[in-house]
C-alpha cells in the first residue's frame, strides 16, 4: 500500500460514534470524540475484533464489541491497550485520514488556506473497478484529454518543478463555450493546473470566468478497485456576488460535466490489459507521476 493522505469519507457519511473505513489494506475506524474527529487502526489488540463493528466511543477511547476491553487512541492514551492514531484532516464535509503522515505538511497547508478563501462544496461518489492511483494519474496523461473527453486540443500538459511532497502540471484546455465560460468564438481557452499530494488525491485549478478549485480522490478498496470521491472548492468572493440560485446553478453544472468526465474515463479505465508499456515523449508527466507515486511505497 502507499501512505500518504487518503479521502477517508465524506462526512455525511460518518455514523454518530465509530465508522469503519478501509484504506486499501488497511482496516482503521473514525471516531467522532469528544476532542474532534480521529483516526486509527481498527484491529483491538487484544484479539483483533474490528472496533469499528460493534464497538463503542466512551469519552476518548473505545470499548471493544468482543470483551469489553477499554481501548485508547494513541501512543499517549492510557491503559493497556491502544492502537495506532493516523492524522485527520476534515474541512467542509470532506474527511482525509494520512497513513504514515505527519499532521502538517503541504496538504494540510493547501486545505487550511481554502478554507479561507473558497466554499468546498462534497460532490459525488463512484465506485471503479480500477487501481486508485490511475484514477490519480489521468490528470497527468496530457494526451487522453481529447480522444476520451473531447477537448479541443491537446493541453500541453508540462510539469512544474516544486518539492518533493507534491507534483504539479499545468496545460490550457479549450473548451467549447458555455453559460459559463465566454469569450472567443466557440471555443473558450481555460488554464488548469493539478497538484497530486499523494498517489490517491489530486487538487485541479481551474482558470477561466468562474475559476474554481476540483478535489478527486481515489481511495482504494480492500476487495479491489476504488472509491473516487469528487468535490468542489469555489472561491467565496464569486460565490458571494452571485444570486443563490444563481450559484446554485453553475455548481450542478460543474457536478454533472465532472461526473461525466469520469464517466468517460471509466470504460477505459475498468478494461485496461496488463501490458509492458511502451512509452514516448507525451508519457513524461505520467512517468513523473508514477516516480512521484513510487516514493509513498509502504510496507
Ligand atoms: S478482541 Fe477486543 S477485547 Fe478482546
Ligand atoms: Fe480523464
């Protein structure tokens, strides 16, 4: 598996107490305590019941379903038993659990600053049958933009260097225009740019009229396959200055064509055949993506 952050749920999701969530392999429980949302691993260590299936939250710790044994959260709770903590990070209805993270990092920063200046706005939910991390990667694959999704011209898709704990490109998609989008004849040129800060989200800006902000998320399933989680962030100011309905309107309209692209995305995607790739030049944002991913390997 890899580490790194992982969307974990939207809230809506979350049961009053204790939600069982799988990363992958790993089995963890999101506790709503008293001292906010947290995250770990699910197994009691006492015989490995999933904690998450029948246990209960008492204050900050968790009373397992099998023998009733207290279990704290974290190195620091006390007692006998514990198990791990994982970090969480929860703004506007979206929830993210790190594996082997620390709190902080660029993430968290990202996060913390669009909570400022932008409304997220949870989006939708979809199962695939398909590696988390190709979900991740489409938004570095500069050349599927036109023949799977019908954009006018190739992006350009070129990487921007940055740090090591994130991975960014930048290309132009031309769009036809919209409601939304004007300018030009037909066709409306609108700048984007994806950051992945794990193998399994990725944050697009995207420029244009009514800039805005998209957060895919890919969270791998323990029988195979993902989640793809899609939410958006809208800046305030925009939000603000348009009448509800409005707003209302336009963020449906951003909702249903990004449902759409990955509904485009998908057939490919769930009947990829495992072949040794021949890459060429175009690749080279998906190779920097896939080294990118590479580092997050964990055992
Ligand atoms: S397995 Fe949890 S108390 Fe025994
Ligand atoms: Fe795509």
């Amino acid at each position: 598996m890899y580490a790194g952050w992982y969307q974990a749920a939207f809230e809506h999701e979350l049961h009053p107490g204790l939600t069982p969530v799988d990363l992958g392999p790993a089995r963890i429980v999101l506790a709503r305590t008293p001292d906010g949302l947290r995250a770990a691993d699910a197994a009691c260590p006492h015989r490995g019941a999933h904690l998450g299936h029948g246990g209960q939250l008492d204050g900050s710790a968790i009373v397992c379903p099998f023998h009733g044994k207290r279990i704290g959260i974290g190195e620091q709770a006390p007692g006998r038993y514990r198990v791990r903590e994982h970090a969480v990070l929860g703004y506007g209805g979206l929830v993210f659990a790190g594996w082997e993270t620390g709190d902080g990092g660029p993430f968290a920063e990202l996060l913390d600053k669009l909570a400022v200046t932008h409304l997220f706005l949870p989006g939708f939910t979809l199962p695939a049958r398909v590696r988390a991390d190709l979900v991740i990667e489409n938004a570095f694959d500069g050349t599927h933009f036109r023949p799977v999704h019908g954009i006018g011209e190739d992006p350009g898709l070129t990487l921007v260097p940055g740090d090591r704990d994130s991975i960014t490109a930048r290309g132009v998609f031309v769009l036809p225009k919209s409601e939304w989008q004007r300018g030009g004849e037909k066709s409306v040129a609108v700048p984007f740019e994806a950051t992945a800060y794990s193998p399994h989200v990725v944050v697009s800006r995207m420029g244009g009229d009514y800039p805005y902000v998209a957060i895919t998320a890919a969270t791998p399933r323990r029988e195979g396959g993902c989640v793809i989680r899609f939410s958006l962030a809208v800046p305030l100011s925009a939000h603000e200055a348009m009448p509800a309905q409005r707003s209302e309107e336009l963020y449906r309209y951003l909702l249903e064509r990004s449902r759409a692209g990955v509904e485009q995305d998908l057939p490919i995607w769930e009947n990829l055949i495992d072949v040794e790739p021949d890459y060429d030049n175009a690749d080279r944002t998906v190779l920097a993506f896939r080294r990118f991913r590479d580092q997050f390997r964990s055992a």
